[in-house]
C-alpha cells in the first residue's frame, strides 16, 4: 500500500467511526421526543409521510423502512389482545401462541369502584399486547351507559362520567406503562350500536361536556393517552372520526393533545372532511388488499387521493406534517421504545388479575334471608339451571372476541369449589346460542341439543325439585341483538323463555338464586319471587371460580352498580324522551342518515330517574355484601389554607357484622339553587374502604372546583354559583345515609 492509499483509508476509517459514534438525532432517545420527531419528519419524502397514515394490513400501518422506523401493530381490545388475523382478512391466521388472558368484561371493571383494578387491569393486558409486539391497544372504550339496550355496553365503564373517567384514567396508566399505547373509544357520542354507520348524534354543550367527554379528557388529559378512535356515527351533522368541533376545537384545541386520532375501522369516507377534520390514520377502510386491482390500501382516503392533493397543493405540507409528527410521536412512545418491558402473556399473575378483578366487580344485588353465602353444612344438593352456567362467553360478541387460553365456565367453578361435599346436578332448561366457531375461533363446545323447548323446562322443574338450592345462571351472551358489537338489543327482556323457565323453577322451588351474566341491564319481573340475585358480567378466563368464591363465601361481594338497573326501557331518558332508534333523514352530503338527537340532555341514568323521582329495580351505585355497613353523620370543613372553595367532607363508617368487607362509599353534591337546571345530585367522589367486624373508619373526600361547577353552554366555561350546596354521602344514589349543607361564597 502506498502512503496515499495508507492516509485514504486513515481517513475513511475516521469517516466510518464518526458516523458510528453520531446517532441520528430521532433514533436518539435521550433527546427530547419531539425533537427527534422533527428530525425524522426532515427526512421523509412525501410518499413516506403519506405511507404512515393508513393501514397496510387489517391491524398494521407501514414504518418508514428507509430510516429504520419499525411498523405500527394495533389490535383489540379492550378486555384482552385479539388472535391474529388474516392479513387482509377478519379471519383468524390460525397461529397457535396467540391465545391470550381474557379479563373481565369493562363493566365490570367499573363495578369494581377501585382505581387500583383499572391500574391491574391496564397493567396486565398492556403486558399481554407487549408481549404479543403490538404497539397500540384498542381500547379502553369509555362511552356513556345512555340505553341498556346498546349491543356494546359491555365494553364500556357505565353511565356515570366522574367513575367513568376515573377508572378510564388508571386503565390508560396502566397500559401504558408498557409502553404500549391505548387508544381510547370511540370518540364521542356513539352509545348504541344500531345503525351504527349512519346515526348521527345531535346533542347540545351541556350533555357533551358534563356527561359524554369526561372520560375522554380524563383518559386523554390527565392520563395522557397516546391514540384515540374516532366513533363510526356522526356528530351533530358531521362524521365523529374527523369532526370539526370534536377533533379540531376539543380535542386537539382547547385540551391541546398531541396524540393521534385513529379512525374506526371503515369509518372513513372522504378524504377532504378526513383531512380538514383531524384524522391522523385511516384503519379498515372497506376493503381488503387482496380485492380488486392493485394494493388496495394504495386506495384509502389517506393514501393516493392525499398525496395528490399534498403534491397538487390542494391540501397543505404544514396540516400534512401535523399528523405525520402524532404518528411519528406515537411510533416512538411505542414501537421505537427501546427501553419498553418485554411484557408477559397467560402468567399466573394475569389469571390472578382476572380472578381478583372479578372478585371486586361482582355485585350482589338482593340477598333474602340471607341464602347466600352457601351454607354447606345444610345445602346438600344444588340444582345449576340454564345455559350460562356452562356456555363459554370469551369467544363472540363482535371486535373484542378473544382466543382465551382456557376458560372456566360456572359449573366447572362450583364443581372445583364444592368438590364431593355437594352434590351438583345440572340442567340447562333453554337453547340459546350454539354458535362453535367465530371468526374461525372455536368455542371448544357443542351446545345443540335435540329435546324439545318443554322437555328442557320439565327436566330442569325436575332437578330443581329435589334441590336444597337452585342456581340458575342465565342472562344474555355474546350473539347478535345480545351483548354484541353491530346491533343492540331488541328487548331488556330475558331471551330464550328465561323469564317462564324461573317462573317455572320457583314454582317448586323458593330456594332460587339468579346469577345473572350480561354487561348490560336486564328486565326482571320475577325478581320478588327469587331469593337473591347476582350481576355476573362476563369474567374471562376466571368465570366460574370466581363466581364460586362469591357463593360459597370465600369471598364477600364489594361490587356496585356503574348504572342505574331500569325495571323497564321506559325509566330510561334516551327512550322516554329520545326518539331511539332515531329519524332517518336525506342529508344533502352525507346521504341517508339517521337524527338521534340526546332530548335526556344531561339527565342520563340516575340523573334522569331521581329529576323524575322513578323508582329503579336497582338504583346506580347499589351493591351489597355479607356484611353489614354503619354510615355515621357527615361532618364538612373548609380546607384549610385555602383561600377558594374546598371543603372536607367526613363520615365515620364502621362493619357492623360479623364477617371482613369492603364498602364503596359514595359522595354526591347537589346545587340547592342555580340558574341552569342541575341534576338532583351527582357522583363526585368515591372510596372503598376495607373493614374488619367491629372496624371503623373516617372516610374523607375533597370537593373542590370542579365538584361544584356545572357548564355554561352560553359562557362556554365552567361556572361555580355562589350559594348553597349539600354534600351527600352514601351506600349508593339510591341509599343516602347522612348529608350536611355548605355554602360556597
Ligand atoms: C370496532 C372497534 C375495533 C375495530 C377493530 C370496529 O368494528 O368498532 O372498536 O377496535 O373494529 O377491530
């Protein structure tokens, strides 16, 4: 080598190291995020930029391979991590390490009135997407209970915005802290499931602030969700995904978020509103890429027809690079995280989450005679009744189907709880639905049956005869018109002839207990002639063992209602005044549409019964236990050192049985006197307090601000009224224990 050829290579040897030691500042993760957002965004032609804002598969969204940055992989949600599916197609690929811990349903998470389940809960199943590499979580879905008919209430944390908001929030930290991103659901008004493409929401300032976007701002606000999916319906005119006032003013305006909003799959239908309206990325558009010619993601609204416009100057670079960063910044709080934990799927600690989390989140709604706990030393026969008690309930029920790793149904629980002290006879009394297969998932049962509707009701009269105690575990399921995404329910009654068959049963048994598994409120007109009654939910993997626990004891309800339980569809505001399911109507641009406008305004739920002073079959909040809980006399004082508003509300609150418990007490405020029409009270804060027998314990609660304020459509602000005030608190809305009066100067 010669002395040139020697100082050549010197040289690019020193070239060769320096551009080793000089990370690119994006890929640099000590840098500030959106200091390596800007940097990548300089680096990215148009066809890429356009590239990261719409999908590539069913569930995934391209990266930008020539900087390295790796694809974005979302999946379902909320209540654990969907099978993998086709690429192109719903279809499940039929892998066989994608079976998954199938939590409680999200009601039931309310239910549960415990900040620190929605922390486990959000933990857990970000652990699971984690470990199944998927960056983004669809979920949670946190749209507002408004009618027990809606096919996906299940999904979502029931009527109340201040508990919605705050179990969404410690849900959204939880999954998060995996560095996987949720994407919170479906923003906003989209509470019920028929016509869901074509509703179009019409509902004033005061519901949308007070009662349907708490939750999305506590989720997006304060726990800083890093994606949101915009609902399928329309908003007051205009489609919710990429609407104008929702996306553009609220969310990314006056709560100046900087995550990325996510269509719903197929919810995009134009690209110019999609553009203008505030839509980051485009999922599901109703085509799958092996159809047609061509790649037929190429022909989403946010994929050629944007980047003619972008090129053609129609749409501008700047409105462009706003969504290109959001993605960008999503992509590097996820998949670009190089620190994230490795997650963890099927451990023991998530099947215990899930047994724990239900164990919370049941609620013992009428407890006569006290039949329940079981007292084994006297039941020596128990009848189990119905088909929930060995239907599997993990697989159906539309995008939040899962491939659970097992499931334990009812009957398997009492059988593992109860062993051979008991003896356990089963009759299933009513063939609802036999489906084995969804989306290719097989259910791993067979239910059809061939005996006739009568012979199934005379052979369970039968075993329910000879029986020291009839279970019957009943209620709704995951098929269409039932707790199922796509439709709502036709009825708040029992399917399948439930109602006659208890009628039937306790006819020659008044030992009947009724466990009953929906997500949603159901009609019971027997409910005086059963001894007790159970809201079951739907529990995941942990189904039957941990109703079991609840039965026989070994575990002490502490659920409460999230939602008002209506006797009938007429109690409800959105029925009684509404005009559900909506007006269909020619809309000039959006073709035929459906009005639904929100007439029950703000008084959703126990809003609108207690203005009304309808009596409920269960009011919101209602639960009871095993124990019994003493409420003592609410005392309040201003905070001190503080110079506004603040008061401490306190109530001495002791276990006055004999067996440990916990109680969700409850505090609601009520505005004696204001110039806009308030509710009678509302939720305003929450505490579930453990006690031993004989245990006492000071609850306090903060109102603050916010506790009082209601908001002024005309002043478009949050007011507080000087005046009188009452602070209530209590065993549930319906059950008030002790209130104390304040004034607010
Ligand atoms: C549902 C979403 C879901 C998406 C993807 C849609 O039909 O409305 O909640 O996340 O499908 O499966």
């Amino acid at each position: 080598m010669n002395f040139k050829a020697i100082v050549f290579s010197c040289v690019a040897l020193w070239g060769a190291t320096a551009a080793v030691a000089q990370t690119p500042v994006y890929l640099d993760d000590s840098k500030p995020i959106d200091q390596r957002v800007e940097d990548a965004l300089s680096r990215m032609s148009l066809k890429e930029k356009i590239a990261i804002l719409h999908a590539q598969s069913k569930f995934s969204a391209p990266g930008v391979p020539s900087l390295g940055i790796p694809d974005l992989w979302t999946d379902d949600g909320p209540m654990g991590v969907r099978p993998e599916v086709l690429w192109d197609e719903w279809d499940q690929a039929g892998w066989t390490n994608d079976s998954c811990t199938a939590f409680p349903s999200l009601t039931c998470l309310a239910a549960t009135w415990n900040p620190e389940m929605a922390t486990l809960y959000g933990k857990s199943i970000g652990e699971e997407a984690r470990y199944r590499n998927k960056s983004v979580l669809l979920g949670p879905g946190v749209n507002i209970y408004r009618t027990p008919l809606n096919g996906r209430n299940f999904e979502y944390m029931g009527e109340d915005p201040y508990l919605a908001a705050q179990m969404a929030a410690d849900y959204v930290r939880g999954v998060q802290s995996n560095g996987v991103a949720v994407c919170v659901k479906h923003f906003a008004l989209n509470n019920h499931e028929s016509n869901r493409y074509t509703t179009n929401s019409i509902a004033g300032d005061r519901a949308l602030y007070e009662i349907y976007l708490p939750a999305f701002k506590a989720a997006c606000v304060d726990a800083g969700a890093w994606s949101l999916m915009g609902g399928y319906n329309l908003v007051n005119g205009q489609h919710a995904t990429y609407n104008q006032r929702l996306v553009n003013e609220i969310l990314k305006g006056e709560w100046n978020w900087d995550g990325a909003v996510i269509s719903d799959w197929g919810a995009v239908h134009d690209t110019k509103q999609a553009v203008e309206g505030g839509l980051d990325m485009e999922f599901g558009t109703g085509t799958d890429g092996l159809t047609g010619s061509g790649n037929s993601y190429d022909k989403y609204w946010l994929a050629n027809k944007y980047y003619d416009g972008v090129r053609d100057g129609i749409y501008s670079e700047e409105q462009l690079n706003d969504k290109v960063r959001r993605v960008l910044r999503l992509n590097m709080r996820t998949a670009m995280n190089r620190n994230r934990p490795w997650g963890s799927i099927n451990s023991p600690e998530h099947h215990q989450a899930c047994r724990t989390i239900g164990e919370e989140g049941v609620v013992l709604l009428k407890n006569t005679d006290k039949i329940l706990p079981i007292a084994t030393d006297k039941v020596k026969r128990i009848a189990v009744i119905g088909e929930n008690g060995i239907k599997r309930m993990t697989v159906g029920g539309g995008s939040s189907s899962l491939k659970a790793q097992y499931e334990i149904h009812p009957l398997e629980g009492l059988q593992n709880r109860f062993g051979n002290d008991v003896e356990i006879v089963y009759e299933r009394g009513y063939v609802g639905d036999t489906v084995t297969y969804y989306n290719n998932v097989w259910t791993k049962q067979d239910l059809r049956d061939p005996r006739s509707a009568e012979q199934l009701v005379a052979d369970a009269v039968n075993a329910a005869k000879d029986a020291d105690l009839v279970l019957f575990f009943g209620g709704l399921n995951k098929a269409y018109h039932q707790d199922s995404e796509g439709t709502d329910r036709e009825s708040m009654d029992l399917p399948y002839g439930q109602n006659e068959l208890i009628e039937a049963l306790v006819a020659v048994n008044p030992n009947i207990v009724v466990v009953n598994i929906s997500g949603t409120g159901v009609a019971m007109p027997w409910l005086d002639k059963v001894k007790a009654v159970i809201q079951g939910w739907y529990l995941g993997n942990e189904t039957g063992n941990t109703l079991a626990a609840i039965l026989a004891g070994d575990v002490n309800p502490s659920g409460k209602l999230p939602y008002t339980y209506y006797a009938s569809l007429d109690q409800c505001g959105a029925h009684k005044l509404g005009e559900y399911p909506g007006t269909p109507r020619h809309d000039p641009i959006e073709g035929d549409i459906i009005d639904m406008h929100y007439n029950d305004d703000i008084f959703v739920g126990y809003r609108f019964t207690e203005k009304n002073k309808i009596k409920p079959t269960f009011p919101f909040g209602h639960g009871l236990s095993y124990t019994t809980f003493e409420y003592g006399k609410a005392t309040i004082d201003r905070k001190k050192g503080t110079a506004d508003d603040v008061f401490t509300v306190t109530i001495p609150v002791t276990n006055t049985g004999d067996r440990e418990g916990s109680e969700i007490v409850q505090l609601y405020v009520s505005d004696l006197k204001s110039s806009l029409p308030r509710p009678v009270k509302e939720l305003k804060g929450f505490s579930k307090v453990r006690l031993a027998p004989g245990q006492t314990e000071n609850v306090s609660f903060e109102i603050s601000r916010d506790a009082l304020s209601y908001f002024d459509d005309k002043a478009h602000d949050w007011v507080v009224e000087p005046g009188k005030f009452e602070a209530l608190v209590g065993a549930s809305a319906g059950d008030i224990r002790s209130k104390v009066s304040f004034e607010v100067q």
